[in-house]
C-alpha cells in the first residue's frame, strides 16, 4: 500500500541531504512545492512526484491516449 506522501527517508533520497531547509532547496529546484509542518518536517506528497516525473497522472487513474497518426494523409 502506497502512502499520501513521501516517508522522511524517502525525502533524504530524492534531494540526497539531510538538513530539512537544504531539502526544500532542492525539492523547489526539481520543481516540487514542499510544504512544512508545524513541527518543521516536510511534506511532499506522492502524487505531485508521480506526476511530475512521468508516473500514474493525479487524478483519476485513467491512463492517457497516445496520439494517433493521421494515416489518411499519407
């Protein structure tokens, strides 16, 4: 079972820092909105990464058609 957000080692992976604010840094670089928790962790959730390294869309699960050619022009 897939989790709503990134677990914090999972976090550590992706930015390949430890610090919290470095991690931040480096999530918006990749282009990815962190948000913080009151405690000062971060939250990333799992479905903005999908969609943005080419996963599962967000959203209804759907897979996307592929374009078709225009095989009458040839």
């Amino acid at each position: 079972m897939t989790t709503l957000t990134l677990t914090e080692d999972e976090i550590r992976e992706l930015t390949k820092r430890k610090q919290r604010k470095v991690q931040a840094t480096m999530l918006r670089a990749l282009g990815i909105e962190p948000k913080a928790r009151p405690d000062g962790s971060l939250v990333v959730f799992r479905a903005q990464i999908e969609q943005l390294l080419g996963g599962k869309p967000a959203g209804s699960g759907k897979r996307l058609e592929e374009p078709e050619p225009d095989w009458s022009a040839v």
